[in-house]
C-alpha cells in the first residue's frame, strides 16, 4: 500500500470555494500596488529576513502580487512553503528547511532561493476562506520566533487583506458608477428613510425631474398616491428586520412620472445592510425600466397571435382543402386537409408548384379554358372536378375558387368521393335491410305453417313407426312407405323454414361504422323534434370478422324498438355504444349466452323511454311476442336473440319502467362454430341410462302428437302422463313433484307456451328436467343449456330413437345443472 507524501501540501476541504473566492477578488496576475509593496519591505525590515511575499495560492501554482528580495514573479504550488500554511489556522514556523522532514529535499531548500527560515500567516478574508499567505523568507536558519513576531506578522496579514478586499470593492464601485451614469435604466437610491440619495441621467429622463430636485425627496416621489401605504408599510417591516417579498426580485409596477401620468415599469430591488447587522437595511437601490412600449408591443403581438391563432386553427381545423395561390398560379399556402386530399402528408411538398400539378393533363386544360373565364369576370367560380391525387388515383371534388386582392386565387376543395360513396353504402344497406325485413315475413309465414305440418308430420310418423312392430310384413312394409313419405314431407318442410333465413358472408367489419349506418338510418324517423340519438365510439377502429347484414340487423332492430320506446311530447334520447368488451360485466340481467371468453365488442343501445315490466324482461325475445299490435311482428328480438345466439354472443336488459332500458350486446370479434345444435341431429354419446320404468310426462295441444309420443314412450317400457292443457301438467308436478323424472312439452299452446310451463314447473322442482319437442326447434334453441329454460331441443318429427336419446340427454344435463 503506497504511504501519502506529506512533503507535498495538502488540498483544503473547501478547495473549490476557496478558489472561488479568490478569483472574485480578480487580483490574480495584475500589476503591483505601492500600498502592499509598502508591506512586504516593511515585513522584511521588521523580521529582518532577506525577502517578503504577499503570495496567492491558486490551483497549481502561488503567485505573488507582492514581493521583497525576490525576482520570481510564482512557482510551483506542490514546492511551495505557503501551500501547507493556508492549512493551519495561524502562524507556519520552519526555523530550519534542511531539519523539517517535508522540506529538506524542497527544490526551493536545495535550489535558490536556499530557504532556510520560513514564516507565514495566512490572508484570511472575511468569508473565512484563506487564500494565501503574507510569508518572510532568509537563507540562513533561526532558533525561534517569538509570539510576539507571529503577532506582529499576522496584523500586517490582516492589514494586506483590508487592502485586498478594499481593492474589490473601490472597483466594484468605479464599475456601478460607470454603470449607473450609462445605462438607459433608471438607477436610483434612498436610505432607510426612503430619501432619495442617488438618482441617474436615466431617472431624470424617464421621470422628469432633475437629480437636484429628486435628491433628498422621499421615494413617494415616484410612487403612486394607492401605493405609498404599502410602500411604507413594506419599508417599516425590514426596519423591523422582518423580510420583505420585493428585495432581490424583479416585479413589475406603477410609476408616477413629474407630469402626473403613471407608467408601468419592472423594477429590480435590492438593500446593502447595515455595518455589523446584516437584517437592518443601510439603504436600498433600485433599477427601473420603462415597460411601456414593450407592454403596449406584447398587447399588440398578443392580440395578433391570437387573432392569426384562431384564423390558422380554424383553417387547419376545416375538413374542406384550403388553398392560396399567388398570382402566377404558384401555391403560396395550403392546409393540412387539401395537401391530404390529394395523398400529400406535408403541405411543404406542395408549396411553390403550380395548381395545375394536382390535376390529370386534359382537367388542367378543362379549367382553365371553363373555369378561369369566369372566375376572371365574376371573382368567383364553383363547381365539381376530378383531382390527381399523388398515387395517381383520381378524387371527385367540389371546388369553389375566389379571386384573392393581391391577384392570387383562394381554392376551397371538399372530397365527395367519400359523401357518395356512403350514400352508396346507406343505399345497400337500406336495401339489405329491407330484404332482412322480407325474409323476416316469410319466415313468420313458413314459420306458422311448418309449425302445423310438423306437428301432422310428427303425428304421422309417428304412427308409422309403432306399426313397423306390428308381426305383420304386409303392415311393416305399408308402415316404411308412410314413414319414408313423412321424412321427405319433413325435409320439405325443412326447405319451407329455409326460405326465411340467410347464409352469412362474415367479412372485415369496423363496428364504428355499423352504429354510426344504424343511427344515420334510424335518426330521420325521430319525427319528434324532441327526441334526439346519440352516439359513443372509440377513436380507434374496432374491427370485427363478422356478417354485417346480420350486425346491422341487431343494432337496427334494438334502435328501432328504443324509437318506438320514447313517449311522444317529451324530451327522450337513445344512446348507441361501442366499446372493447374486455373486462367489462353485464350491467343488467344476462337473458342469452354468457359473456365470451375470446375477444369481443360491447354494443350498449339506451334509451329514456317507457322501459319493460320485470315480469317481461325474458318474454320480449319470444316469437310472437310484442306491445305495438298490427304494427308490429313479434318477430323483431326473437331474430336478434336468435342471430346472438348463432354467433355465440350473450344479451343482457337492464330496465326500468317508465324511465328507459339498456340492451347489451357481447360480439365475438371473430366468428367461432355456432353455438346452437340440433339434438336430434347430433344426439350426443352415452346420453344416459334408458327410459324404463321413469315417469314421463308429455305435453302438447295437439291430441294427434300426444297419443303418438304415448305410444311410442309407453313401448320403452316409460309410464306417460298425457296432458292437452299446461295447467294439468303444472297441477301434476305440484302435487308429486318428485314423482316424474322428465317432461316433454311443446312450445305453441294456447293460454301457457312452452317457456312458461317450464319456468312455472320449476318453481315446484328446480332439477326437473324438461324435454322441448318443437315444430321450430332453430328458434328455440336460445332457451337451451346451462343458463337456458330448457334442458334439450329437438325437432318434430322425431323417431323413437331419437326421442330416447333426447330424452337422456336432458336428465344428464339436468343433473349436471343441479350438480
């Protein structure tokens, strides 16, 4: 480990501040001063030594502003004696260099100028730091120096640095002086009485009155009649050496000139304390500026800004092109929206070319030969054009051209090629929708007259199976016959419901752009001048593979019926949302599907209507169900759930009578496989145990479909209880609600339809299972699964096998719900 060298001198602490404060004196390499050569020869008379510094200790070297005896004008600060004297707090004594272990191998001990003795005392100056020494230096060494020497040396230390700080200060005042007569700002003075003690050309010119008559008058002087209390109330609180808020800052304020008019001024104020207190004010002094051209120029500028802020923002904020063009066709101006009409991101690219560039050769040559003549002669032409945007495609425009004063032309431009292109889009969609509509009434129409043929079908088929196990072959092969004729009436059938229903066709869909449709076609029907629609939309797009007929169907089918919801003669609105589903719960009741797991839209449709019945909230999406009489389907919701429900979506109603309701619609934003299956389709593996022995009750308004389903159930080995009305079922399973394992209902039945009897048969049994047999089993299969009414869909007709297997899969997913 290396041993520090204690033959060089240490570096102080605070080595960068006392460097500062010996730079502030600004004394390094100047010119000798008589005042401290007086000292050092006295020094050296006094001690009788041959030579006498004042030496300054700088980063690497000691200068000396005075010396005795000694040519050398500095040397090295890692040989110098002073160097380890600034470090004590008095006196340094080396009676002999060759006998101190840290100088006797010094260059200077070895070297001229062969030190030997060595005294100093360091030059402190007021702030405390000790920037060098007052030193006497002899070749020959001394057995010792008295206290009394080191007294003496020290005075004449402290008398160098009075000189050297007095030095400072006559400098700093010759520069003030110079400064205060020179300057164009006012530069004035007063005591601690606020009597005026110096006032500069500056303040005599700005003000008005002479330095003979400002000095010795009170600074109310200049000092507004409002002002002066808190003038003097200001000045009595450093009195009381209390701070003050304007010492040291710079302020803006009133002044009152000779001629009795006030002018602002910024004023910078400071006070010099007095000798031994530094609280209590000796004086202050104040630099004043005259503001009032500036202040006059920063209205004006401030006004212009703002005034040219608001033209150029208005312009920028325009989606109509805006463009100036100097006389010779130049552009010599252009906003962001024209440069982007034509595919140009920067404006800059544009400017300095001619208008001609933004057009294909012959609409160039059009314009000028149809359009300049007119605009010459009148000032001003409007009409349509093609422009070339920079890509080369073509954009149709409407453009109005005025003659600009200076000769130039102001072009204003609007693209319609999209405005068109949207009234084509309103125009499909209208008409998409309207065959929607169409195909909505022929499915309402094959949907009442499948529902009857299935149900002679199921009849029929049904009878024809139960023949087949007649031990006859002449009877089994008439019952083929029958049956073959039934499936192909069935598949006839199949073909009929068909016609009412579409093929989706999912494509790239921005679900912005389908509410914003929606709204477009629903607000022209708010015939109410004080029902109005609104819309929320993401800034972003949100995009959606999906068939937008079908999408466009649910959001107008939902804003349709919250138009009809709002009561006429009173202020009403409907509300469209989009919004990304993540994270978000159902506000209200979930009555279809559960919330998808994959990445989907929330589309919120409000209203302020006369909102729905508790008690009506799940019958709104069931076919055939609707408050508007002859003006209305009852098919409406039943095509939205059934629409959700193909595209694994959910539904949620939040509603409250008479004040509104909230529809919420969970859209996957990409397509999964349906969520709907037939069970007599794709009757599931191990359905269960067989149906021997359960008690089954069957239900239905048909007596034709009830002795079939009997028949066929009661050659299973099943006891059946046939029932024509819902209320003998529900009267059945309220008296022995243990006593059945499975009923098998209808859907269409006078007075209670399936969906009723069920959730009535559940209040008495929460784990019964229900079996639907329905003529419409695609529209019904919404109210299946876990969160369904029913437990199994499956279609009419049906075969025995079928049926069991149906029948199984009911009491396996009733038990698994009640588990």
């Amino acid at each position: 480990m290396l041993e520090p060298d204690f033959t060089l001198p240490p570096i102080p602490h605070d080595e960068p501040e006392r460097l500062a404060a010996l730079y502030r004196l600004d004394v390094l390499d100047t010119a000798p001063e008589d005042e401290l050569d007086i000292i050092t020869r006295l020094a050296a008379d006094r001690f009788d030594t041959q030579t006498a510094l004042v030496s300054l200790v700088d980063a690497d070297r000691q200068w000396f502003k005075s010396r005795h005896g000694l040519e050398a004008s500095e040397t090295c600060r890692r040989d110098s004696f002073c160097g380890h004297t600034i470090m004590e707090p008095g006196v340094m004594v080396v009676p002999d260099a060759i006998a101190d272990p840290r100088f006797a191998q010094n260059p200077l001990v070895t070297g001229a100028p062969h030190i030997r003795f060595y005294a100093g005392a360091p030059l402190v100056l007021a702030d405390g730091h000790q920037i060098g020494t007052l030193c006497i230096i002899d070749p020959a060494p001394r057995d010792a120096f008295s206290p009394r020497e080191a007294e003496a040396l020290q005075l004449m230390a402290r008398q160098v640095v009075t000189l050297l700080e007095g030095r400072q200060l006559r400098q700093e005042r010759r520069i003030a002086q110079l400064i205060a007569q020179t300057t164009t700002d006012a530069f004035v003075c007063a005591d601690a009485h606020s009597r005026i003690t110096l006032w500069n050309r500056a303040a005599e010119v700005m003000f008005g009155w002479s330095a003979a008559e400002a000095l010795g008058q009170s600074l109310d002087l200049i000092i507004p009649k409002v002002h002066r209390k808190g003038h003097h109330a200001g000045v009595k609180r450093m009195r009381a050496r209390q701070p003050s808020k304007l010492v040291g800052q710079t302020v803006e304020v009133p002044a009152l000139t000779k001629a009795g008019h006030e002018l602002p001024v910024e004023l910078s104020l400071a006070m010099w304390p007095e000798d031994g207190d530094s609280t209590a004010p000796a004086g202050f002094a104040a630099i004043i500026r005259d503001i009032s051209a500036r202040k006059a120029a920063d209205a004006e500028r401030v006004a212009t800004e703002a005034r040219l802020a608001r033209q150029v923002a208005a312009i920028e904020a325009s989606d109509d092109g805006i463009a100036l063009t100097n006389a010779e066709g130049d552009f010599i101006f252009m906003n962001r929206a024209h440069a982007a009409m034509f595919g140009f991101p920067d404006p800059a690219a544009l400017i300095g070319r001619a208008w001609s560039v933004l057009y294909a050769p012959d609409e160039a040559r059009r314009i000028n030969d149809e359009a300049m003549p007119v605009l010459f002669a009148q000032g001003q032409w409007r009409g349509e054009t093609q422009g070339l945007k920079a890509d080369g495609t073509l954009i149709e425009q409407e453009i109005a051209l005025s003659l600009a004063p200076e000769g130039g032309i102001v072009c204003v431009t609007r693209d319609v090629g999209d405005r068109r292109g949207m009234e084509r889009e309103k125009a499909r969609l209208r008409e998409q929708l309207m065959l929607a509509q169409r195909q909505e009434v022929v499915g309402q129409l094959a949907s009442g007259i499948a529902h009857d043929f299935n149900n002679l079908i199921a009849a029929i088929s049904g009878t024809a199976e139960l023949l087949r196990h007649i031990d006859d072959n002449r009877v089994r092969h008439h019952a083929l016959r029958i049956q073959s004729a039934a499936a192909t009436a069935a598949g006839l059938v199949e073909k009929l419901l068909t016609l009412g229903r579409r093929v989706p066709h999912p494509k790239l869909v921005d679900l912005r752009r389908t509410v914003w449709n929606v709204r477009d076609l629903v607000a022209p029907s708010l015939t109410d001048p004080l029902h109005r629609i609104e819309l929320e939309l993401p800034s972003a797009p949100l995009m959606a593979l999906t068939d937008d007929t079908e999408l466009n169907q649910v959001v107008l089918n939902l804003a349709l019926n919250a138009r009809d919801a709002l009561r006429p003669g009173e202020t009403a609105r409907i509300k469209l949302e989009v919004l990304n589903a993540e994270g978000t719960q159902p506000s209200g009741k979930l009555v279809l599907g559960t919330v998808p797991q994959v990445p989907a839209a929330l589309i919120r449709v409000s209203d302020t209507g006369i909102g729905i019945q508790p008690e009506e909230l799940e019958q709104v999406f069931e076919p055939f169900f609707t408050h508007k009489g002859e003006a209305g389907t009852g098919l409406g919701l039943a095509v939205v759930a059934g629409i959700i429900a193909h595209n694994n979506g959910a539904l949620a109603i939040q509603s409250w009578p008479d004040c509104g309701t909230v529809f919420e619609v969970w859209w996957p934003l990409e397509p999964g496989g349906s969520g709907n299956r037939e069970a007599g389709d794709n009757a599931p593996a191990g359905a269960g145990p067989g149906l021997s022995g359960k008690a089954v009750l069957v239900v239905d308004d048909n007596p034709a479909v009830v002795d079939t389903l009997a028949a066929m159930l009661e050659r299973m080995g099943v006891e059946v209880g046939p029932c024509l009305d819902p209320a003998d079922a529900v009267t059945a399973v309220r008296d022995d609600p243990q006593g059945w394992d499975l009923v098998i209902t209808d859907y269409d039945m006078p007075a209670m339809n399936g969906a009723q009897l069920a959730k009535t048969l559940r209040k008495h049994r929460k784990d019964l299972p229900i079996l639907l047999l329905t003529a419409l089993p695609r529209v019904h299969q919404l109210h299946q699964g876990p969160d369904g009414i029913f437990d199994e869909v499956l279609g009419k007709p049906s075969s025995a096998a079928r049926l069991a297997t149906a029948a199984a899969s009911a009491m396996a997913a009733a038990r698994e719900r009640s588990s």
